[in-house]
C-alpha cells in the first residue's frame, strides 16, 4: 500500500512554491520522493533549501505568473532542467479586497489573469507534454469560495470558481489519456494572503467560530491531500475538488 503513494523518480512543478501553501505542498511533494521545480514571481530559496536537504533535486525558475507570455517559458526551461514533468501544481496566486461596489477593473483583471487566465495556459502547455506521454497529474488550488460566495473579494470568488468548473472540464476531456486532473480547496490556512484576515481581531474570532477543527490550517495540512492527488493511489480519481478545510464546509 505504501507504494502507492511514492513519488520517486517524478518531476513535480509547482508554482508559487516560495512560501504558504505552495511551499508546505512542495516540501510533501518532496518528502514522498518526488524533485520540485519551484516556479513563481519570487524566488523560492528556502523551499529548494529545504527539499535539497530531503535528498531530492531541486531548482529555482523565475515566472511572473500574472502573464500568459511567461507560460512557455517556463515550461521549456522546467524541461531543459529536468526531462519531464510528472506532476503540475497551480497554487500561484492572488487575491484583493474591496466592497463590490468599489471594485476596480485594474483589481479584476489582475486577481483574473493569475488565478484563472494563466491557470488554464500552464494546464494546456503542461498537459500537451503529459498527454504525449501518457500520464500525469495535475493539481489545481481552488478555494472555499470554490463553493461558497464570500464577501469583499469578487474576483476572487469567480476565480476560484473557474478554477473548480475548469478542473473538471479538463478532467473530462484528459481521463481517457491517462491524466488525472484534480483540485484541492484549502479552508482558512495561515499564509501571506490571509494575514489580514488573521489580524482582524472580530473577522478572526468569526472564522475561528465557524471551523470545527477549532484552528486555523498550517499549509503542511495540505501535503497528505497533495501527495494523494499527485500519486498512483488517485489514479481513478478524476474532477474532484477536494475540500481541506478542518470541517469549514460541514458546518
């Protein structure tokens, strides 16, 4: 059993890889056997410290994610590196907040382009590879709001949205071709992009209320879920959206 979840030999690019949620899913990634290429707008040092120290093979490649033109790019140097890419985590991006009736097409366009746009163009350029040779998983990081509406973060919300009806498009159309395309919707996880929510003192107590964990998540939370959906033992798993979330969604 123990051999369905080993990720020796697999090539795994993730984006977003410098700190939070793509670094705890890179370091599980790692920790199963797999190499990472870490890929985003900062570079992400201490993650491929920390998964050379495992043993693993580890490279740092520069993409500004918030751009379609940086796709390719990335891909072809991730290639050049390492001959392969087994594994595709989209975790890279980014969320503003503001009422709706404030919000500005600038804040749209850019939580959009990163979150969904370029989300979609990795998937394809990665998934022609994948398709070529017959296998391969691909991760997306949906959201809570995958689900759920939220408040004071519209792009957001449709984002993850797409993300989730996007998940299963793809994995309706690469099932047959030997790809498994799933997604992981983290609850309330302590990172950079929930710091202001964590330091509002009545919006932290309601959260807190709400998830029956009684916590808030680590990112390291997310590895088991990550190191499942990239492995053999998720083989017939397929469009699945699967809610890491301490019971948020139960409640």
């Amino acid at each position: 059993m123990a051999g369905l979840f080993d990720l020796s030999g697999k090539v795994a690019l993730v984006t977003g890889a410098n700190t939070g949620i793509g670094q705890g899913i890179a370091l599980a990634l790692a920790e199963a056997g797999a190499d990472i290429a870490a890929a985003g707008r900062s570079a992400a040092d201490a993650t491929v410290g920390k998964v050379r120290v495992l043993g693993r093979k580890s490279e740092n490649f520069a993409a500004d994610l918030s751009s379609v033109g940086a796709v390719q790019p990335l891909v072809d140097s991730v290639l050049g590196e390492f001959g392969r890419i087994d594994i595709l985590v989209n975790n890279a991006g980014i969320i503003r907040r503001a009422d709706a009736v404030d919000f500005t097409e600038e804040d749209w366009d850019a939580v959009m382009d990163t979150n969904l746009k370029t989300l979609f163009f990795l998937c394809q350029s990665v998934g022609r590879h994948m398709i070529a040779r017959g296998s391969g998983k691909i991760i997306n990081i949906a959201s809570m709001l995958t689900f759920q509406g939220g408040i004071r973060v519209p792009s957001y919300t449709a984002s993850k949205s797409g993300v989730g009806g996007l998940t299963k498009l793809l994995a309706n159309e690469w099932a047959a071709k030997g790809i498994q395309v799933n997604a992981i919707a983290p609850g309330y996880i302590e990172t950079n992009n929930t710091a202001a929510l964590q330091g509002d003192e009545m919006r932290n107590r309601q959260i807190m209320e709400r998830i029956p964990a009684g916590r808030w998540g680590d990112p390291s939370d997310l590895g088991g879920a990550a190191v499942f959906l990239a492995s053999s033992a998720s083989n017939y798993v397929q469009g699945h959206i699967l809610a890491v979330d301490g019971g948020w969604l139960a409640r």
